[in-house]
C-alpha cells in the first residue's frame, strides 16, 4: 500500500511541469488525485497516465485568473470523493511571460502575477481549511520559488508574490500548528519545464550566451532540475511521515541557496 492510499488530493497547475509529476507520484502512493489547469487536453493526458496505471484522477478545467474559481474546484472535488486532505497549491505563471525591469512593469501582468501566484493559493487554502480544521488532518503544500527568498531579475511580480505566498504559508503554519496540519512549501530553483525554457530563452537574447550553456550554468550541480525529482519532496510532505514538519521553506534548487 502506498504512502498515501485512500488520500483525497487537490494538485493545481498539474497538466503539465511539476505538477504533473507531483500528481502522477501521488496516485502511484494511492492518492485519489484531482488535477486542474486550463488545457484540457494536458489534464487528459495527466489523467489517462493516472488511470492507465490503476490509479484513479478527476481533471477539473479552471481558470485561476477568475476569483471564483478556487471555490469552485474544491466543492467538485468535495462532490466526486468528499473533504480535501491534501492541497498542492503549484499552479503559477512565470517572469518568462512578460519579463521588464520595474520601471517598465506591465501593471495588468504585475495583477496577473499576484492573482495567480499569490491569490488562488489563498483562496483555495482558505476553501479546503475549514474540513481540514474540522478533521484535525491536512497538509496544504504549496511549489513557491528560490524566487520566493532572492530576487528574480526583471521579474517583479514573481518575487514578489512568491516571497509573498511563504509569508501566507508560514502565516498558516503557525495558526494551524495545534490542529494536525502542516504547512510547508518547496522552494525550486530552476527545473526543466515549459516555464523555465521561456525564461531561458528570454536570458539567452538578453546576454547573447547559449541556451545550452547558460542552462549549464544555473546552478552548482550543472545542470537543471528534473519535474520527477520535485515530486518526491511533495509526496513526504503530504504523507503521515512529515507530521512534525510545519511552516518550512525548503530549498530543492541544486545548490543555488545555500542560507536557509
Ligand atoms: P509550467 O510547466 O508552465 O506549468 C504551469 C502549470 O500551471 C500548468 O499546468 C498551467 O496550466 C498552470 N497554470 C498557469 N496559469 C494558470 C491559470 N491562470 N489558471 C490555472 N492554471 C494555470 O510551469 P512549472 O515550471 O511546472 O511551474 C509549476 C510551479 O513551480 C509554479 O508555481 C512555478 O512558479 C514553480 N517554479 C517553477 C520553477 C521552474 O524553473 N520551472 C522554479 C521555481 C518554481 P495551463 O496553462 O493549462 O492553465
């Protein structure tokens, strides 16, 4: 039996990335996995994984720009296999997508920054604690950023709204410490995904260096992240085994952060 078999989990942003990884590891624990994001078509294939394997998913297509949609999410979940008990806030929209020194910040993308990186986990923490509170059980997780501790170069409204979203969870973590509920957060430096290619392709004509080489040269190990070497972290900190574990920030970065 797996690590969390039976548990029911919510993993946004998992059509693709880390979060796919994360929600195909949970199911290979036992977890049922509800997945959301906008494409249907990478949350089908997500949940065609899953179910090929033996193992049982939900996609929900949903827009997190749209406030009323992390209330929506949980109540489908809530309706398919009952209350929450593992909420993995991943879902995020990169520097990559608009990348511009402050002078020069776009505010509509400073907004949509926020709103996705900063808002929805808020909103859907605060939609699945009160069956957590109630259960005395949950694990809320949240994929926030080495970004979430340094600054990200021409990319504002990333570091501010990961910084932002550790003081949430830490926020959290110290209100829900009594109750049987753990708060953490994974601080990835870069992985290999859609996100950070755009970011690096970004970097490559900004400095005229190559992608290979600047990809290379991002961290200590050499190299980038995998999305299946992030999922691991996420699969501890939603099992049993993490009950002592609360209110951290831990770095999964190859290296790059070296201070806490
Ligand atoms: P990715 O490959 O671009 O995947 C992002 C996921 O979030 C996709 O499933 C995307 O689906 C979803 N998403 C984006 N905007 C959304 C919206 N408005 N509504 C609903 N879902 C939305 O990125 P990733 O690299 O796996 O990133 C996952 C998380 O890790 C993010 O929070 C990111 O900030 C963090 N992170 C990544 C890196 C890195 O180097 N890759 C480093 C540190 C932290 P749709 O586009 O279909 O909506």
């Amino acid at each position: 039996m797996g690590v969390l078999a039976g548990k029911v989990c919510l993993v946004t942003g998992a059509g693709r990335g880390i979060g796919r990884s994360i929600a195909i590891a949970f199911a290979q624990e036992g977890a049922r996995v509800a997945v959301t994001a906008r494409s249907t078509a990478e949350l089908e294939e997500v949940v065609g994984a899953i179910r090929s394997a033996g193992g049982q998913a939900l996609a929900i297509v949903a827009d997190l720009a749209d406030g009323a949609a992390p209330t929506r999410i949980v109540e489908q979940v809530r309706a398919a296999w009952g209350p929450i008990q593992v909420l993995v806030n991943n879902a995020g929209i990169g520097s990559s997508a608009n990348p511009k020194p402050v002078v020069s910040f776009d505010d509509d993308f400073w907004n949509l920054s926020l709103q996705i990186n900063l808002t929805a986990p808020y909103l859907l923490t605060k939609a699945v604690l009160p069956e957590m509170l109630q259960a005395r059980s949950g694990r809320i997780i949240t994929v926030a950023s080495i970004n979430g501790k340094i600054g990200s170069l021409h990319g504002a409204a990333y570091a501010a709204s990961k910084h932002g979203v550790l003081g949430l969870m830490r926020t959290l973590a110290m209100e829900t410490a009594r109750e049987g509920i753990t708060v953490n957060s994974i601080c990835p430096g870069p992985v290999h995904t859609a996100m950070n290619d755009k970011r690096l392709a970004y970097d490559s004509t900004r400095l005229g260096k190559s992608f290979d080489d600047l990809a290379a040269g991002l961290t200590p190990i050499g190299r980038r992240l995998e999305p299946d070497e992030i999922a691991p972290l996420a699969v501890y900190l939603a099992s049993d085994a993490s009950a002592a574990m609360t209110g951290q920030s831990i770095n999964l970065d190859g290296g790059i952060v070296m201070t806490g």
